[in-house]
C-alpha cells in the first residue's frame, strides 16, 4: 500500500502514539510538541508503514510548516490559556494550516459535566497499567464565572507540592461566538459516539452529565 497523500496534523501530540496510529493507517502525518516527549517519539517514526511521520519539536504558536493539510487535530488541550489565545490558534488552522475543504478536529471541554464535578476529589492508587506508578490525589474545581476548570494533583506522600492546570470551557454555542472572525466555522459536534448537527437537542444527557468533551468539526466559512 503505498502512503495516502492526506495531509494529517496532530497539535500537541504528546510521544506521538496517535500520530503513529493514524500513520499506520496509510496517512502522511505531521506531529507538533513542544515538550521533551517529542525526544521520545523516535522508535515510533520508525515504525510508521505505509504512511509516514513527521515530528517537529516546536510550540505550535510559533511553528513554521510549510504545508497545508486536509485534517488538522488538536486532542485534549483547546482551553489550556486564554480566548484570545485560542484565536491565535483557530486564526492560524483557517490562513495557514487548513487547505480548502479540510476539517478541524478539536476536543472541547464540556462546562456542565465539569461544573458537576466542583469540589470532587478521588484518590487513585499504584497502577502501572493505568499508567499511575505512585499514590496520587486529584481535586477538581470550577468556576462559574470565568467558565474555567482546575484541575490539581500531587502525590499523595507530598501534599504541598501540587500541579494544577486551568482549563476554559466552551459550550457549542460559546464556540460558536469564538469562533467569529476566524476564519472556521462549527458544522457539526460529537458527543461520545453520537454525530450531532448544529440545531437544538433538549434533554442531550450526553452532553449534560456524561461526556466532559466534546469534538468540534470546524472548515473555513463559505468563501474563505
């Protein structure tokens, strides 16, 4: 089988497991992460046939790709910043990145389940399975006003050294009004394995407990 031509981004792609799976399937992939996980994606790159993948070391805030692509991911980190950061993003997928009649793929951190689980707090045990190889505690939080989610852990023996992470959340209709000026356009949502259109759907109880994200399928606006 030889390589598809699809063009195939995957933002913040962490060691690169995703994007190695969908370059097994056949699809030319580029691979953007910022951190020292991208150091670790080389025995994947190797293994990547029929398709291939590339990883590049870079924020994606400032990355340079000369390409275009036909599908632009960005898995479980849209809302990590501010609006205005989310913009810079969403500008640069519709001018620079997506070529025409590609889609976006964005999960989106659904507000009505995390906004259920303010003040939760669950403690999980030594797990190598589930990828937890200490005693850790994690609280959740969230604030109504900012429509943000905090999230903190630390080791459970360590109660003063704790990492947390802000993340904003985004209705379908506030995405929508993000959205404006961008350059995309939200067609459709996915809520768990259910394809959604864009028209209302009282009483969604995916949506409404079940499902803390949701992936947003976003193209250029007409005439773009």
């Amino acid at each position: 089988m030889a390589p598809r031509q699809d063009g195939f981004w995957s933002w913040g792609s962490g060691y690169g497991a995703t994007a190695a799976a969908a370059a097994k399937a056949g699809f030319a992939v580029t691979a953007v992460e910022v951190s020292d996980r991208a150091d670790l994606s080389g025995e994947l790159v190797r293994n990547v046939a029929p398709g291939s993948l590339t990883v590049h070391k870079a924020d994606f805030y400032e990355v340079d790709l000369p390409d275009r692509y036909d599908v632009v991911c960005y898995w479980n980190g849209f809302g990590v910043g501010t609006d205005d950061d989310q913009r810079r993003l969403l500008v640069r997928i519709a001018s620079e990145w997506l070529r025409p009649g590609g889609v976006a793929l964005i999960d989106v951190f659904n507000p009505f389940v995390w906004a259920r689980w303010d003040g939760d707090q669950e403690h999980r045990t030594p797990d190598a399975a589930a990828g937890y190889d200490r005693e850790l505690d994690e609280r959740t939080l969230f604030d109504p006003v900012t429509c943000t989610a905090i999230d903190t852990w630390w080791e459970t023996s360590s109660p003063d050294q704790r990492i947390s992470q802000v993340l904003r959340c985004y209705t379908p209709a506030d995405l929508g009004l993000l959205l404006a000026g961008t350059g995309l356009a939200l067609k459709r949502i996915v809520v768990g394995d259910r394809a959604l259109p864009l028209s209302p759907h009282p009483g969604l109880g995916e949506l409404l407990r079940e499902q803390h994200e949701y992936l947003a399928v976003l193209a250029h606006e007409p005439g773009r």
